[in-house]
C-alpha cells in the first residue's frame, strides 16, 4: 500500500476522527516531517500521530472538548506545540489546562488577528500550498491550492456534533411534564435529583446523551452542580453547550482558583461558584446542604407527595459520616454500593429504610437476591411517601382483589399468585408484573404477625425472583419508569413500562453503535458515525505506512510506549466518578483525585480486583483519625499538632521519622536513614523533590497540591504518631523535627548517587549484557527526564551497533 492508495483525492486529505475533531493531512510521502493538522480533539487518538501533528488550531466555536487535549500532546514536550487561533480564545484554552498540570506557557502561539494583521489567509503548514481561512464569524476553511478540503461551517450541517445532539435533546425534551414532580435518575454511575423539572447532579457522567435523549432530560434544566472533585473532564463538554447557548448553572466546589479558568473559557455561560462546603441549594420546595466533613448530602423536600409530608433524604457517596448520619434519623437514605459495602452493618441496624445505588463497583451483583431496592442505570424513579398502603397498590397496576384473595388462599402458590394477574411470559411486561408483584408480598410480609403466613410468602417470592430475573429487564428494553415509594419506615419498588413519545436517540461512542443500531437512534448520526469509523480505518493505514517506512527516523527521540503509558494513566480520571476537594478532606489512596499532580506521575490505585473504576470507598476526614483509646491525650497531641501544621508549608513540611535499605539503596520499612554523606556536589530541583513528596503524600493518602501552590499552607494536618507508607514500602512513624520534604530530597540526594555510580559503570561495560543489566538497575534510580534520556541514549547505541 502506498499514500496514494489512501489519499486519491484532495478531500481524501481530511479525516474526521470523531464528532468534533479533524485531522487533515499536509504530506506527499513518507519523508515529510509532521505532516498533519489537528483541530479539536479526541480522546483515544493513536499516540503514533502526536510527534506527527506540526499545527494546532484552536476555533472560536472550541471545537473538541477542551479536557480532552492533555490526551492529544506529549505532555513531557509540551514547546513543541504550535497553536493557532484567535489570542484570545487560544490563551484561556492554555491557561485551562493548568488545571490538569500542564503549563503550556511555551508553546508558540500563532495569533491570526495580531501576528498576521493585513491578511486573512494564514499558511497553516511548512508547506505553504496550505492555507486557512479565518472569518469574522468564526467559520475556518483549509485550501490545497483553490481546493477547499475544510468549510467548517459547511461541514457542520453534514456532522452531528456534541452542540447538535444537545440542542436536539433540548427541543425534543422541552415541555415534557416527565420531571415536575420528585426523584432521581442514575446516569452512567451519577445521580441526578430531580424535583419540579429542575435538576441537581452530584458529580457529572461520562456518557449523557443516550440516557438524557431517551428519558427526555433537558440538559438546559440542570441548574445546579454538586461538584466536590478537582476533575473537569466530565463537566466541560456540558459547561462549553452552556456557553454556547448563554445559558446559566451553579456549580457547588470548594477550589475558587481552579474555576477561575473554567469560567473563563466558557464565558458564554454564566457560571456561579459557590462553595460545597456549607452550601445550601434552595428552591422550589427542594433545600440541599451538604453533611459537615463529608461528601455527602442531605436532601429536605418540603411536601413529598402524596400526603404531602416534609421528608429528608441522605445521599450518601462515601462511608465517612455515616455513623452521624444513621444517628440523625433522616426519613430514607440512598447510598452508593461501594458506601454501603464498607457500612451495611450499621446501615441494616437501624431502621432507616434504605436504596443502593450503582457506582461502578461489580460487587453490586451480592444483592441480586437481596430484598433491599437497587436503582438501575436509566431509569427515571419517582420518590413517594405515604401512610395509606391503597397508594402502593395503585402504583402497582395489578389487580388487587384477586391478588389478595390468591395470597390468602391455603393452597397459595407462586404459579398460583402469578396465574390470578393473567400474567403471561409472552406478555411484553412479564417481568414487570413479577417484580410488582414481590413488592406487594414485601409489604404483606412487613405487615403480618403470622409466622407461618410469612414463611410461605418467602417461598413464594424465591421462586417469583428467579422467573422475574429470566433474562433481567432493562431500562432500554421496556424504556421503564419507576417508584420508590416510602411507606411505615419501609421502601418499595415499582416499575411501569414507559413509551418513547417519538423521541430520536443519541450515543456518543462510535465505536458503540452500528448499522445494526434500534431504529429510534438518529439515523444522520448512524451515517456520519461510519463515516467517523472509515476515516479512523484510513487514518491507522496511513500511519502504519509512515512507521513501517519511516519509523527509526520518526523514533529517534521519542519513546512512544511510555506516552501512551502516561496518557493512558491520566484517562484513568475520565471514567472515574472521584470525590476530593483541594482543602477539606484527607481521602485513601484509591479515592484521591490526582489531576493536582503537575506531571501526572500516580501511585497505583488499590481497588477491587477486576473492577472497572476505582474503588470510591473512603472515610473521609478532616484530619487522619486518631483511635478512640487516645481520646484522653487529644488536648496534649493536639497543642504538639498545631504547631507542626501551622509551620508546615508544603514545601513538603509533612512530618515523619526517616528509615534506609541497604539491599537497595532505598529506604526500607523499619530501618532508619544513616548520616548522609556531604551532599553539596549533589543538587536537587525543587521540582523533583515537590513530585517525589508529592508521591508519598498520595501513597498515604493526602492530596497533592500543584507546583504553583507548594510553598503555601498545606490544610492537611498530621499528627505524632502517624504512621507513613513511602514508595517503595517503608512505613515511618511521625514525630518531631523530620520533614517529608527532607526525607524525599535526602532519597533523592542517594538516588542521585546512585544512578551517577551504575551510569559511569555502565559506560565502561565491557560487554553489552552487562551493560543492560547496569542500566536496568539504574532506571530504578531514575526521576529525571535527564536520567531517562541518559539510559534511552545508551540503549540506542547498544541496538544500533
């Protein structure tokens, strides 16, 4: 195959590679250098065109989601990066990226109004047959010559990108009466509360469009934002339709500084920050405020329908707090699986009626034959509470004279039981009716004293929930709708089959969705999506041809195995549901959101074996615990810890003991560090010591803090006493004087040593074996670009002679 095989005409040279990113082609053979234009971007772009790609433009209209970037540039490069656009929208789409740790301040910038002011025509590659057009109003067109391979404005009624399927979803969702009255809906592992046709989302999901276009979620109605993470990526693509639209939301988070950028990039929309610790959402009907030194919430509805009663919902996201939570007795509380896994004993000791809510965690699937409520994805639930059980039994849509008759007959059976609805497995909602009908037994047996009656009925309802989960019903089946009602200190589930009312669905995913997709997707997005798919097909044969060809030279300087490696432990984040703020909290390890780390370097998370998110379950406190029997010494331990937080400016004043590793050079648990050697002919950058404590700081569960901010206040206080987990295992206890800051340069100061000592070795190797078997050693020691560069360096010799 050869580039004439893929590009047989000019049009040939562009590709669209999602909804909103386009990759145009420059080249004429394999020798050219960077021979490709990025606008907008993508999520899972091949990490072999990022050295490729020689221009990026920036359009008025932000084309792409501007998260998504970090994912589409060599982040240890980053000056290679040319931009153009506009100054002005092209320096807030750099500064946003701070808030992922990336300071692209030098990255040349192009400005087409100021840098070329005479003519509209910029040349947009080395080569100067290619040209783009910016206009006025924002359109952009990309020449060959006189042949225009890019209209964007043109191409915009061709595609389907994310502002069309919102503002599709918004016309198709407008008027509905769906939401005026009360529930939640679980959407790709967030909820949304909904209450009056207005929504509040705790955190926002990845995947909106297919749920949001089939249940008829007005994305224009979600006004307000719990949002208690460092972690944008979610948000920004429905933050960057709100300002396109002009429209207005609150997001609730604690970090001021890190919105700044957000809000303006955005600065079509209005955009209210208010802080989510002591928040208070109040309107129609609905206040929401937050539980002190946790991420969850409470929920107070004025008048819950039908009697019309105040009832207070916890939301519980995370295990911290729940022992006040229970203690405080709210009419319901809804709880994440993962919460609920770490605090089910105590939750099943009261007698608070509870829901579980799916987060991701596959450990879920315990409570298949549970008898507790376990919401499902897409579905919209309506909130109920009352006293007069005929409500439930409304809601149940079953026939209740002949149900009560079959459960009070001596010979009840579940064929029985089922027989008196007329139900039938050939009927469309089988399934359903099964499920009411547990629920109606659920209340007859929460309501007998009749020992032997209630044995019965639990036989019964076995047998009913293994037909009703034979294959189970979901959402996009039957496209349910249903209750949860709250009746006696007890909750029941019904559900009802809903219809779709005409209504077009959207997906995201090309990869998702086919020829073969239901005939209520939108079948201009089914076109353009194969469209999306043959052009991915094109793009990969092109650069399979360029490497097989080219390769070596293209990979002299580059390790593209350890890009894709860092690019893919930074999407780690974007399929997570993560709660952390920047001040509050000090997390576990496998719950810390890491977007603060500057170059993204991560501990491993510890989760659940085989899960697909990290596990979220953490107590999360203001400060680490201290155990209840060294309750008597707080006064005294907390006199000694004031002093040591109030002089610990992060400049890595965290403090602990220090300890050493003979067999390997490193600290190791138990052991202490001996009198350093003199160390002025060794110098470490702050920089390198800020990541390494930065590291630790994580590994034991503290939040990082982002290289602009390490010389200010840390919020998280230590104690005496605590006990550190450092990189490679030691485990140090906490006492005066010692600083993590210290401790992580004198580790660094001896690695230093070290990898000088195998590197000078290694350079005098007389054999090639060996020679690997010193650098292998010496990348244990490495922390530097310098050091990886010094060790690729020598591998490359070594495979070129």
């Amino acid at each position: 195959m050869e580039i004439r095989d893929i590009i047989q005409t000019e049009k040939d040279r562009l590709f669209i590679v999602d909804p909103e990113c386009y990759v145009l082609f420059t080249g004429d053979s394999t020798d050219d250098l960077k021979p490709f234009i990025r606008i907008g971007n993508w999520i899972n772009m091949p990490v072999e065109l990022i050295p490729l790609i020689e221009n990026i433009i920036i359009t008025d209209s932000l084309l792409g989601n501007p998260s998504l970037e970090q994912f589409n540039i060599d982040i240890q490069l980053l000056r290679e990066n040319r931009y153009i656009g506009s100054r002005n929208i092209v320096s807030r789409y750099l500064e946003f990226q701070k808030i992922f740790g990336l300071d692209l301040t030098n990255a040349t910038v192009v400005d087409i109004e100021k840098d070329i002011p005479e003519i509209t025509r910029e040349p947009i590659s080395g080569k100067n047959q290619f040209t783009g057009v910016f206009y006025r109003d924002g359109n952009l067109k990309i020449l060959h010559g006189d042949d225009i391979i890019l209209d964007l404005k043109a191409a915009e009624t061709e595609t389907v990108n994310y502002r069309t399927i919102f503002d599709r979803i918004r016309d198709q969702s407008s008027g509905s009466e769906s939401y005026m009255k009360s529930g939640i809906v679980i959407v790709d592992h967030n909820p949304l509360f909904y209450n009056r046709n207005r929504f509040t989302a705790y955190l926002f999901p990845t995947y909106v469009f297919t749920d949001f276009s089939r249940l008829g979620i007005d994305p224009a109605r979600i006004r307000n934002l719990v949002y208690p993470s460092t972690n944008f990526i979610n948000l920004t693509k429905l933050l960057k339709w709100v300002g396109q639209t002009q429209g207005a939301v609150k997001i609730y988070n604690d970090s001021g500084e890190m919105m700044e950028p957000v809000k303006k990039l955005f600065s079509g929309a209005t955009i209210i920050r208010e802080n989510f610790t002591g928040m208070e959402i109040s309107e129609d009907g609905l206040t929401v405020t937050g539980y002190p030194g946790t991420f969850n919430i409470r929920l107070r509805y004025n008048r819950m329908p039908p009697d019309g009663n105040e009832f207070v919902i916890a939301f519980i996201k995370t295990a911290g707090g729940v022992d006040g939570i229970v203690k405080e007795k709210p009419d319901a509380i809804v709880i994440t699986y993962s919460a609920f896994e770490d605090t089910n004993l105590l939750l099943r000791s009261s007698d608070v009626p509870l829901v579980v809510v799916p987060d991701g965690n596959p450990g879920i699937i315990r409570l298949a034959h549970s008898d507790l409520p376990v919401l499902k994805e897409g579905v919209r639930y309506e909130f109920h509470s009352t006293a007069d059980p005929s409500h439930l039994w409304l809601l149940s849509g079953l026939d209740r004279q002949s149900l009560e008759q079959a459960l009070a007959s001596p010979s009840r059976s579940a064929a029985g039981i089922v027989g008196s609805q007329s139900a039938s497995e050939g009927d469309a909602d089988y399934r359903i009716r099964l499920r009411n009908i547990l629920s109606i037994i659920a209340l007859e047996l929460n309501s007998t004293e009749d020992r032997a009656y209630a044995k019965s009925l639990k036989s019964i309802a076995s047998d009913i929930r293994k037909a009703a989960e034979k294959p189970p019903v979901t959402a996009e089946e039957l496209f349910l709708q249903a209750h949860i009602v709250f009746h006696n200190g007890y909750v029941y589930e019904f559900h009802e089959a809903g219809t779709r009312e005409g209504a077009t669905c959207f997906f995201e995913d090309p990869t998702r969705q086919g020829t073969d997709s239901p005939v209520y997707y939108d079948e201009k997005q089914i076109k353009f999506f194969e469209r999306i798919r043959e052009d991915r097909a094109r793009l990969q044969s092109l650069l399979d041809l360029y490497f097989r060809e080219n390769g070596p030279a293209l990979l002299k300087d580059r390790d593209l195995a350890a890009l894709k490696t860092l690019i893919e432990k930074r999407k780690e984040d974007y399929h997570s549901s993560r709660v952390s703020t920047e001040t509050r909290v000090t997390p576990r390890d496998d719950d810390m959101d890491r977007n603060l780390l500057a170059d993204r370097e991560k501990v491993p998370s510890q989760k659940h074996e085989g899960a697909p998110l990290p596990d979220p379950r953490a107590a999360f406190k203001a400060r680490p615990q201290i155990p209840r029997r060294k309750a008597l010494m707080l006064s005294l331990l907390l006199a000694a810890a004031v002093i040591i937080a109030l002089g610990a400016i992060f400049a890595g004043r965290y403090f602990i003991t220090s300890g050493t590793s003979s067999a390997t050079g490193l600290p190791g648990a138990g052991e202490s560090i001996p009198a350093e050697e003199p160390e002025e002919s060794v110098h470490i950058d702050d920089r390198d010591i800020f990541h390494y404590a930065n590291r630790v700081a994580l590994k034991n569960g503290y939040h990082a803090l982002v290289f602009s901010r390490f010389k200010e206040k840390n919020p998280d206080w230590i104690y005496p006493s605590n006990v550190f987990t450092m990189l490679d295992g030691e485990r140090v206890t906490v006492k005066y004087g010692d600083t993590l800051w210290e401790l992580s340069r004198k580790k660094l100061v001896k690695m230093e040593k070290e990898f000088g000592a195998l590197m000078e070795k290694a350079a005098s190797a007389s054999g090639r074996e060996e020679r690997q078997k010193l650098l292998k050693q010496a990348k244990d020691f490495a922390f530097r670009k310098s050091h990886f560069s010094a060790i690729q360096e020598m591998n490359d010799k070594d495979r070129t002679k």
